[in-house]
C-alpha cells in the first residue's frame, strides 16, 4: 500500500510538471515578444527571441514525454523526477 502511494505522488507530481511544461512552450512559442516584453523584462532581440522559440519547442517535447509516461508508465514517473534532479545537480 505504501508503494502505491509513492508512485501516485510522483504521478501526480510528473503530470503538474508535464502541465506547467505545456505553458511554459506556449509562452515560448506562441506568445513570445509578449513574453520576452513582459515576464522576462527582456529586450525582444531576434537572435534571443530565436533562442526562447526554440525552447519553447522543446518544452512541448518534455511535456509530452511527461504526460505519457503519467498516462502509460506511471511506475516509471519517480525515476523520471530522480532523473531530473540529477541532471539540474550535474549542470
């Protein structure tokens, strides 16, 4: 029962991070200059704007990566955030 509840967090916890991904690419993607203007407070310069498109793109990659795993593989969702971690301690 213990396990269950383990795998169900990490579930629920890859699946808000799969939905936070998805807005993530749409402020990258889709609403870019208004995003570069107004949350990053950055000068809309085409090779910066360039860069954030692109990032945007590959935020709606992991969102779906995430959301399959949630969907399909749900005992895989706690390596998945162990992955994460280490590659943000790794650099």
């Amino acid at each position: 029962m213990q396990s269950n509840l383990h795998i169900r967090v990490a579930q629920v916890t890859l699946g808000i991070l799969g939905v936070v991904d998805i807005a993530r690419g749409l402020a990258h993607t889709y609403w870019l200059r208004y995003s570069a203007e107004t949350i990053a407070q950055m000068d809309p310069h085409p090779d910066a704007l360039l860069l954030l498109g692109v990032f945007g793109k590959s935020n709606f990659l992991t969102a779906g990566l995430f959301l399959l795993i949630v969907w399909q593989a749900p005992r895989l969702a706690g390596w998945v955030l162990g992955l994460i971690q280490a590659s943000i301690v790794i650099g």
